[in-house]
C-alpha cells in the first residue's frame, strides 16, 4: 500500500461493552487516520483513512492491542476508494441485520473501579454499583444485542449529567459503559426483613454526605453496616449479586453454618467460602501460583484447594472436606461488606437443594424468606440467572468443574463449521445446552438438574434467551438417548427440526475433543456415573473408539445390576452387596462391616438382584466407586450426588500405592474388565486389618492400571495412540493424575478438559459437535 488509502474494517468476537471502540477511537487518533467506528448485529465496523503505513499500523493492532476483556476472533480488511474527510468518529450502534455479536461474560471489579471505590475524594466512593468499560455486569443484565443501554436491565435508570459525559467521552474509561452509574443516577441498595419490610432506607439518590470510610453513607442509615451487623449475630443474610441471591453467615460461626445447612436441606456438601483477599485465601487453604491466578482472575470462579491445617472455619462449612471452595470478592458490594466484616463469610446459591439459584426478587422472597432472616438487594433486574463457575488446578491449568459466571456466554471457536444451526440439549443432571453456529459453539450457563419444574423453567428460558442474543434458529436438535431425560423430551417435542439422538458416553469423548480442537480418532475412556446405552443397559465405564460422527464401544466394565435402581445411588451399600457377591460367589466371608451394618435389608436386596427385579445392568464406574466407599465405611448413604466417590478420594490421600490391585480383562471385543476382583482384594486387605486409607490408596491404583490395559489393547487392535479421558469420575484428580501419568509413561497422547467440565456439564457441547459431524 503506497499514498492515502481507505479500508472498510469488520471486526468480529466479543468486541461490545468491552471498551472496543474506545480503544479504536483513541488508536486511529494516535495514528492520524480519519473515519468512524461503531457497533451492530454483527460486531464492530470502521472505516480508517490515512497514509498507507498508518493503516497497516491499525489493521495490525487491532487484535494485537485490544483491550483486556476484547476477544477478537476474526478481523477483515478492504479497500475502498478515499473520500478525504478529515477526524474520526464513533457512530451510533446499528441493530439491523443478522446478529452475530458475541456478548462478553460478567467481570470482576477491575483495579481502577476499586481504588475510586475505596477513594474518600471520589463521588463514587463506597458505591456498590461501580463500574467501568473494563468490568462489570454484562451477561446478566443483556435483554437483546447489540449491547447498548436500552437493550439491558439499565434501561430504566437514566444517566446524570457527570455519568454522561463520561459515557459520551471517547477517552474516558466508562466511554460507552453501558452499566455506568453513581449515587445521584443508579441502582440503590436496600436491607429488608425476611417480610420484605425494610430494615432502613434504601440510600439515597443525588445526595451526597460526610459518609466513614468503605460504607458510603453514615452509619445511621447504611445498608451495609446492617448486613454486618446481622452476619455479626450469627444471623443468615440473603444477599443480591449478579447472577441470582446468595446466601451468607459468618464462616467463623458454627451455629450460623448448621443453621444454614439445616435450612437449605444440605446435609454435607461443603460450602464456598468468600474471603477479602489472598492473604486471607493463604490463611485457609494451600494457594500457589496458579491458585493465586484462579482466584483473582477477572472470571472469579471458585477454586477448590487443600485445606490448611487450622484453618479457622467452622467445621459445619465443610465437615469432613479435605478442600475448601474459596472465591474472592467479584462486586464491589462483596468487596465493601467483606471489608466491613474483616472475615471470611459461607457464600452459597440462594436456593433450597436442587432448587435453580433464586433470582427475581419477588421469588427470592418467596423461596429464600424462611431461610434468610434479612434481604442486601437492590433494584437493578438481573435478567438472566448465572451461579458461580468451579474450577480445580490441575497440572498448571484450570479444570473447569462448573461453567458458569465469568466464563458463559462467551463461545467456543470449533474446527471446521457447523454446516447447519444446531441445539444441543444436554444431560438430565449438571444440564447445560448448547448452541452451534458457523465457527462457535455457545455453551450455556450452569443450569442445574432437570428433576423440577423451576429448574426446567431455567433451561427452556435459556434456551430461547441465547437463540435471540446470537439469532440461531436451530435445523439440528442433538439430545440424550434416555427417553426420561426432560432435556430428551424437550427435543422431542421441538417443532421444525431434525432429531439426532448421541449415546451420553459418545457426546462426553466428543466433548473433550473439542475442549482441545481434536476431531478424533481417539481411544476414549468415558467413565461416570450412569448413561443410557444402546443396548438398554446403563453404561458408565466405557472404552470407545471415537471420532466425532461415531463411536464404538471396544471395551467396558462388566455388568453388574443396581437393585432398585435410583435407591442403589443414593444407597451406595448396595452396590457392596452387589459387587461383593460377584466377588465371593459361594459364601460372604465373616467379619466384613459393611454387610453388619446393612444385614437387616442385605440378603432381600441381594434376594432382589440376583433375580433382576427392579435392578438394572450397569457397567458404571461410578457405582464401583460407590460399592468400594461402603465396604471401607466411608458412606453407606449419600445426600448429594457422588459424595461417595468424593470422600473415598479423599480416604486415599496421602496414602500413595505403590501397586494396585489387579482385575482381570477377558477378550472381546468388546473386552471386558472384572471389576469385582479388586473388591475381593480390597475385602481381602480390609479384614486382614490393612488401614482403609491404604486400601483407598490400592484400589485407585488398580483402577488406573486396568484403564492403562485397556488402552494398550485398543492401542494394539486400532494403532490408536491418543487417549481422551472424560466423564464425572475424572473429576477424582487422584485417579486422572495417576492415570494421566502412567499412560503418558507408556507413550500415549493424553486428552483431558480444560475449558469445559467432564461432568455432564460438558455433555450439550459434545452433542453438538456430534450432530455437526453426522452426514448432512
């Protein structure tokens, strides 16, 4: 390019409420370039003009320089003729035509918002709705696109004067920030009684005051110092964030955690736990590097971590957990009440169990007013529910466990297209679905179990949500094979579209091989625990061969069946009974607890199995898991899903197996392996008087290795040297380390998530890759 040149420029990803044009405008000023910049349906557009270089100094920066938030997936470029206008502009948004812009995820307080936050000369100091280009809400309070003001739940508070010539200030930080707002213009905080009835006034609007430092108004009339003052007292505070109500007490206080956990139906799972910062986060759990990372990344999710010893939490926050789930302040009213409070505080969704997150306000009274003695909210509308994303470090990485809150709505780029739109429905528990486009694939938010009525509520309004904010309209609906599932028969009675039904196991290796931009073929080790087959059995410890179109199955644990059904889940002894009398045909040997415990239903359960009444066959690694946690005394019942598993990990920690118990593969295919052997083993060790945690410690050990022969015998048949390991048993960090090592020790490739869950969160994404790659 020589002389003064024109370019037509489109730029495409999340690029709105990002500070993307901001950062157009102030990099063609810098450059002398002349034209214009503005949002539509489709992304950013602009047109730059200048002397040759200049241009190719912008087109160059575009993604090279974007601002911290700004994804740029694609830039386009072309020539058009100058037409010698001088000054750059930015142009009002354009809403016509096919929207493909991509919304940006919730973000966390960013740096600059904080220090004016906590800036006694600043006018918005102590605010709790601060925020800038660079952080904020986004996700949630998204009607429609393109993003602008009127198109979210901020519509209804009409900016200031001061508030508006920051908006309309190119160089200002809060150019175009369509959340901005102060005390004189936006949202207001309120504390109210369980009744709704207020405890004080909501703060005033336009006013300013002599107000203490990290409160914002006087003590007399501070929501704020009445949320402390109720945590103080070991009281329950409902408090309204960006995605839904949480739900907090002082994680010091033990009276305070039990009545919580009592008042939600929680019995044991652990908490989240909120703390005001890093220091506090080192107090508690064992923070590195990449922890340090997680925790105070702009997604703010919560990361799972080692507890310390002496951690001062109350043992009702987590009983019995090796691990605390820590999450830093994301808001800037979690930031002013955390450091109000000085100590950590048990942040939990606002929800009774397996219940969706409450959040309208009308229903958060409703639901959460016999639980929460007062109500922290506020009139901004949160138009979509999103709870907290989990996360766990694994191997210098994130592994994503929940995928929600600063990760959703931003898309997935996929190899290759879908050649046609494409909705995927996902699982029946951790349900997400999913939405396919050209190059993207759009994974919801965390939804939850589609057992109730509120939570299928949740998944159908998603749905039609995310089909308007990224204008799919699906030809291809991808669902389970159960024919139960809520989700499979929301897809069957989709009107318009084709139906393409993918084997649950199939869509979890399909899943991880987009999680790593692989199109297969792969050896891949589905393990969790229950997913229809196509024989009508349940399957859940499956070795496949796969590519995206197709799987099939070269390997599996051999059946067993689940006397009850659902009861032997949430009854893991009945799988011992199961497994133990596959291991011991002739005679249960003496002495064994398990069968003590269970003896006055042992023998009409057994009764019931061997029959086949009411007891399905399954091959599910899952109940393994269950069937080994009982026989060591781990849980005989469970209160929430693969607790078993989870304390049974726990069990074997620090109890390193040098050598594992060994189970016998019989030819196939598909091969089969024996998984009872290493319950005879395991029995065997226990009644010897070997420790339960060395007998934990034997057993995952044992299950890595027969997953390694496995392998090598897929290896040998197909020439097969990648691995895919997925499914909610990889979860177990124990099990995929040791697993992960010893398959790379033996020169395979290994595939595990990353970005998506390998619990059936990450089912919907797997389903739509899936139908995508199916012949046309």
């Amino acid at each position: 390019m020589t002389g003064r040149v024109r370019a037509s420029v489109r730029v495409q990803g999340v690029v709105q409420g990002v500070g993307f044009r901001p950062f157009v405008y102030s990099l063609a000023t810098r450059l002398g370039l002349a034209g214009w910049v503005g949002n539509d349906a489709d992304g950013v557009f602009a047109e730059v003009e200048g002397p040759a270089a200049g241009v190719q100094d912008f087109l160059a920066s575009l993604a090279r320089d974007a601002p911290p938030l700004a994804q740029v997936h694609r830039v386009t470029a072309q020539s058009i003729a100058p037409d010698g206008r001088a000054g750059f502009a930015i142009v009002s948004s354009d809403a016509a035509g096919r929207r493909r812009a991509l919304v940006s995820a919730d973000t966390a307080t960013c740096l600059d918002c904080l220090r004016e936050l906590a800036d006694p000369a600043d006018r918005r100091f102590g605010y709790p709705f601060i925020n800038c280009t660079n952080c904020g809400p986004r996700f949630t309070i998204v009607r429609d696109v393109p993003y602008d003001r009127p198109l979210t739940t901020m519509a209804g508070f009409a900016m200031c004067a001061a508030c508006r010539a920051e908006y309309d200030d190119p160089a200002n930080r809060r150019f175009h920030a369509q959340p901005v707002c102060c005390p004189a213009c936006g949202p207001r905080l309120r504390l109210a009684g369980a009744t709704g009835h207020g405890l004080g006034p909501a703060w005033p609007a336009g006013e300013r005051r002599s107000h203490p430092p990290g409160t914002g108004v006087s003590q007399d009339d501070d929501p704020l110092a009445g949320a402390v003052r109720v945590l103080s007292r070991g009281q329950v505070l409902a408090v309204k964030g960006l995605g839904g109500y949480h739900l907090a007490v002082d994680a010091h206080s033990q009276r305070a955690a039990a009545r919580l956990r009592a008042a939600k139906h929680r019995e044991d799972k652990p908490f989240a736990v909120m703390v005001p910062d890093l220091a506090a986060a080192r107090d508690l759990c064992a923070v590195d590097e990449l922890a340090e990372r997680l925790l105070a990344s702009p997604r703010r999710p919560i990361v799972l971590l080692p507890r310390r010893p002496g951690g001062l939490v109350a043992d009702a926050v987590a009983p019995g957990s090796q691990q605390l789930g820590l999450i830093l302040p994301y808001t800037p009213l979690h930031h002013l009440l955390l450091r109000a409070l000085s100590r950590p505080i048990v942040l939990t969704s606002g929800n009774v169990s397996d219940e969706p997150i409450a959040y309208r306000d009308d229903d958060a009274l409703a639901r959460l007013g016999g639980i929460a003695d007062s109500f922290l909210t506020h009139d901004r509308p949160i138009h979509i529910r999103t709870d907290d994303s989990v996360v766990r470090p694994f191997r210098g990485q994130a592994a994503v466990l929940r995928r929600a809150r600063g990760y959703a709505p931003e898309p997935l780029a996929i190899r290759g297209r879908f050649p046609r739109p494409v909705l995927a429905c996902g699982a029946e528990l951790k349900n997400t679905f999913c939405l396919g486009r050209e190059q993207h694939a759009f994974l919801s938010h965390h939804i939850g179990d589609l057992e109730n009525y509120e939570t299928l509520r949740s998944f159908t309004e998603g749905i039609e949500h995310f089909q308007r904010l990224f204008d799919v309209t699906p030809e291809l609906i991808a669902h389970d094979l159960h024919p139960e599932y809520l989700s499979t028969k929301y897809a069957l009675g989709y009107p318009d579209a084709e139906l393409i039904g993918v084997q649950h196991h199939h869509a979890h290796i399909a899943s991880c091989l987009a999680d790593n931009d692989e199109d297969g073929p792969v050896i891949g080790v589905a393990f969790d625990g229950t997913g229809f087959g196509p024989d009508g059995t349940i399957w859940g410890g499956e070795f496949l061969i796969a590519e995206l179109a197709s799987a099939t199955r070269g390997g599996c644990l051999a059946g067993l069946p689940m006397p009850g059904g659902a009861a032997a889940i949430r009854q893991p002894w009945r799988m011992a009974a199961v497994y133990l009398d596959a291991a011991f045909p002739g005679a249960l040997p003496g002495g064994l607890a398990v069968a003590a415990r269970n003896a006055a239903a042992w023998a009409d359960v057994l009764a019931m199995a061997r029959r086949g009444v009411n007891s399905p066959l399954t091959s599910s690694a899952g109940r393994l898991f269950d069937a080994v946690a009982a026989l060591l005394g781990v849980r005989d019942t469970i209160n929430y899903e693969g607790q078993a598993a989870v304390e049974l990990e726990q069990l074997a920690a620090g109890s390193p197996a040098s050598a594992g118990y060994p189970a016998r593969i019989t030819p196939g295919p598909p091969f089969t392996v024996t998984a009872a052997d290493l319950v005879h083993a395991a029995a065997g060790d226990l009644l010897d008087g070997v420790p339960a945690a060395v007998v934990s410690a034997r057993f995952h050990r044992g299950v890595a290795d027969f997953i390694v022969a496995g392998c090598q015998l897929l290896r040998s048949s197909s020439g097969l040297g990648t691995v895919a390991l997925s499914g909610g048993v990889f979860q177990n960090l124990l099990l995929l380390g040791t697993v992960t090592g010893l398959l790379e020790a033996d020169g395979f490739r290994v595939l595990t998530h990353s970005r998506v869950p390998p619990n059936d969160g990450g089912i919907s994404l797997g389903q739509a890759l899936v139908a995508a790659a199916r012949p046309q």
